[in-house]
C-alpha cells in the first residue's frame, strides 16, 4: 500500500517582522522563516494553517 500523499504549502516571508509582535515573529520563526523573500516548503496541517493566519499580512501563500 503506498504511503499517503502530504498536501504542501510554499509559503514566502514578504515583509519585515521588525516592530510586529513577539507571538507573530514567533509564527514566522515556527514557520521556518528568517529573511524577506525566503520561501520554505511545509506541511499542511491545522497547526501550520493556523501560524500562517496568524501572520498573513506577512506572507505569500501557494498552495500545491
């Protein structure tokens, strides 16, 4: 039986989280994310969605 395909998301930091709040560049941390137009590939699951809500005005989100 083949394993089960992950759904993932590629998510790029578009701006700065100089002055944002210390949960929200803890969102961009937990997300894999360091400079300004970094983009990392992770897994979609409820946890993940939820850190990328959080800070959406931060970032650029392709699903796929």
């Amino acid at each position: 039986m083949m394993a089960a395909q992950k759904r993932t998301l590629r998510v790029t930091l578009v701006r700065s989280t100089i002055g944002r709040l210390a949960r929200h560049k803890a969102c961009v941390a937990g997300l894999g994310l360091r400079k300004i137009g970094q983009t990392v590939e992770i897994i979609d699951t409820p946890e993940n969605r939820g850190m990328i809500q959080k800070v959406s005005y931060l970032l650029k989100l392709e699903e796929g």
